[in-house]
C-alpha cells in the first residue's frame, strides 16, 4: 500500500487522484494494429502479466470474502482477474508502522501470510502460493493463479535479522524495507523525522542477508538516500515494487527520481509503476497533500475517528469545494513510458497497488482493466514482445538473478 498510515486510511485513499500529463512519441517505430483494443484483449489472455503490488491480504483481514467469485467491492477477485489476463500477484503482506511501536509486526505478517495461504488451501484448482520464478511459469502453463508474497515494511523481522530466513521459509521473495515512518532498517519518504540518514547498521545487515537468502530488496517508500544506500550496497538486482516517476510529480519523495531510476537500471533492477492517481500528477499529488493536511487537523480538533459518518462527511464537504482532478489510463502509460526513455524497455513493469488504493485512474477500475493499459500501449507503437517485458518478463528475469546471486553466495 503506498498511504496505508492506519487502517481507516484505506477511506481516505478515493481522494488521492490526478490529471494527465502528455507523452512523446514512444521509442518505436511499429504502427499500432489495425484493431488496438482487439489485439490488447487476445495479449492479455495469451501473455503472462504478472503484478508486484496486490493489497488483498490486508483487505480480507479487514472485511472477509470469497475471491473464487466476483466480488462487490475491491479491486481483486479471481473472476475478474481471468476478464483481465492477470495470471501472477504478489500478495502484500502489509504491517502497519504503527506495530512497530504497540508490537506485533512480527505476527501479523505471519497471520497474513496463513491467510494467502488459507485462499490457495481452499481452491486449490485455482490457487497456489508461488516461490520461484519456475513456479509461476508452471502454474500459468497450468492456468492456476500464482500467489507470490511480499512483505511491506521490513519491520516485520522487528530486530531479528534471522526472521528473514522465517519468511524466506514461508515464500517472501521481496521485502519492502520500510513503510510510513522509520524503522529499525531506514528511513521513510513519507516521515520528516529521519534518524538513519539513510540506511541504519542494522539495516545493512538486512540487505545483506536478503541477498543471502534470495529475497528481493523493495526501494518503494524509502527516503532517496536510503535508496541510494541499498542501491550501492546490494549484490543482487533491486526493485521498486510500486512507485511512480517523480518526473511527474516534483518534490514528491514517495515517487522515484530520474536518478534513481538509472541507478535501479544500472544495477539489472525494475521499476514497477503503481496505478495510484495521486502517484501520476503533480496536481493530484498537491491536492492529495491538502486533503490529508485537511483532515489530519479535522481528526486532531473534534477526536473523529478515520471513517466515522463526520470524517466521510468532511471529505465530501472537501470535494465540493474542491473538484477531484482526474486521471485515465494514458497517465499510467506515461509513467511506463517515461521510465523506458530514460533507461529501456528491459527495466519497468507493473505494480497497480490495487486493493491498497481507494480510487483508480479511469480504464483501470480493476484487475480486469489490464486489457485497457495494454491497448494504450499498442496505440502508441509498443510491440507484443515489448508488452511481455512490461507485463511480467522484466520482473521474472530480476527474480532469477536474485536467485543465481543467493546461490553464489550460499556456496561461498
């Protein structure tokens, strides 16, 4: 989740939205086909598309449901995820930062891990928990829909370095290392206060081990200098799992910058952009800021809890005053874009954050949007073996070499 500060944020999230931003012609000379949306449906059911970035664990933690079937609310269901072509999610183990203060973090990643686990366990034919890049080809042979994990926030291992050999046993092959305030490993984008100016000692330890063990190291939400720090310190290629280009959204940290980008690049990495509109404009982002700056005092002022019928009702007064600016799909195309001129094809892909955000950019309402991003693409000039990067081969070869550098090192 990109503003998961508690529970009730998931509320809040609807009113994080943007407006469009234009894109140069994409480096491709290929003419779009003679029927876009035609060919985005046939891709979309014949290529792999894998996401690195789905909060459903935290949404059936907070309000049950049965996947197997379309679902009324959310942005997940096994259903619609087959209208859409998604045959791969990294579920996200979120652990909210404010565990790492009440304690805790440790066992709710691991119930939420029991969770996936209970989904695959329940519909087998449907489901199953994947730990290798060789297991979410096979499962996409089988038509079963893999279930990689990813822990968001490092402070699941709380100041056990040796639980990341826990997870790494129960299948989380990417660990975002902080959330919305620091942690014990780093700093966060989201929080001013930041004590490590980077990455702290234990933190260090933590992306060592990680390539250790094969675990994805996860730069999304991390301050630029923790970044950087992880960046020069990994052995293995690093990840954004769901982050946007900063590029679009000056000043805004939580966004990666050009520089970054490169260095991601540079180090065999993937950006995954993330479909949260408060991501994909500058307007959006300054009036996602209003709104919870808004809040934050109309919560601290009158005790109203997140959600409660007056916080829904401020947030409304908020919109009739101040009109959601708005966003499509072609945003998200220009974020995609704006990564492959900066660094190539080989070096982005796809981390929507569906579950984790209230609203989405118009085209994207769901997990059976994909065919629409798809179509954007091919209008632009983008090849089918350009899509099968983008949609999940970029990710899958990271992951391999996240696995020959863990062997490497596991054999001395």
């Amino acid at each position: 989740m990109n503003l998961k500060i508690s529970a009730g944020l998931a509320l809040l999230l609807p009113l994080v939205l943007a407006v469009g931003c234009g894109g140069a012609p994409p480096p491709t000379s290929e003419a779009p086909p003679p029927d876009p949306a035609a060919e985005a449906q046939r891709l979309a059911q014949e290529i792999l598309i894998l996401d690195t970035h789905i909060d459903l664990p935290y949404r059936l933690h907070e309000h049950p449901a049965d996947v197997t079937v379309e679902t009324a609310d959310g942005h997940f269901d096994l259903v619609r995820a087959r209208r859409g072509g998604l045959d791969a999610a990294f579920m996200s183990i979120y652990v909210p930062a404010s565990l790492q203060e009440e304690g805790g973090a440790r066992a709710m990643a691991d119930g939420l891990i029991d969770l996936v686990e209970g989904i695959a366990a329940q519909a087998p034919e449907s489901f199953a928990i994947a730990r290798s890049p060789a297991e979410v080809r096979s499962l996409f042979e089988q038509r079963v829909f893999a279930l990689p994990l990813g822990i968001e926030n490092g402070a699941a291992i709380e100041d056990d370095i040796s639980a990341l050999a826990h997870f790494h046993g129960r299948g989380v092959r990417y660990v975002t290392l902080t959330h919305s305030e620091p942690n014990l490993i780093c700093d966060s984008s989201y929080a001013e206060e930041r004590p490590w100016g980077g990455l702290s000692p234990f933190g260090r330890e933590v992306v060592v081990e990680m390539n250790r063990l094969g675990i994805m190291i996860d730069v999304s939400h991390l301050t630029d200098d923790a970044a950087r720090q992880a960046l020069e310190l990994s052995r293995a290629p690093v990840i954004a799992s769901h982050s946007c280009a900063r590029h679009f959204t000056p000043g805004f940290e939580r966004n990666i910058p050009d520089e970054l980008v490169s260095l991601v690049a540079a180090g065999g990495g993937v950006v995954q952009i993330a479909f949260a509109p408060g991501f994909l404009s500058e307007a959006a982002q300054r009036q996602s800021s209003e709104l919870w700056a808004a809040m934050r005092a109309f919560t601290n002022e009158t005790g109203a809890s997140w959600g409660s019928p007056e916080f829904r009702a401020r947030v409304e007064e908020f919109y009739a005053a101040n009109p959601k600016a708005e966003t499509d799909v072609a945003d998200v195309a220009d974020h995609i874009e704006h990564v492959i001129r900066l660094v190539g094809i080989d070096h982005v892909g796809l981390g929507s954050d569906f579950d984790g955000i209230g609203d989405t950019p118009a085209g994207l309402e769901s997990v059976a949007a994909y065919p629409k991003l798809l179509e954007e693409l091919l209008r632009r000039g983008y090849t089918e073996q350009d899509l099968r990067k983008i949609c999940g081969e970029n990710l899958l070869r990271v992951w391999s070499e996240v696995e020959r550098v863990a062997a490497e090192l596991q054999a001395g």
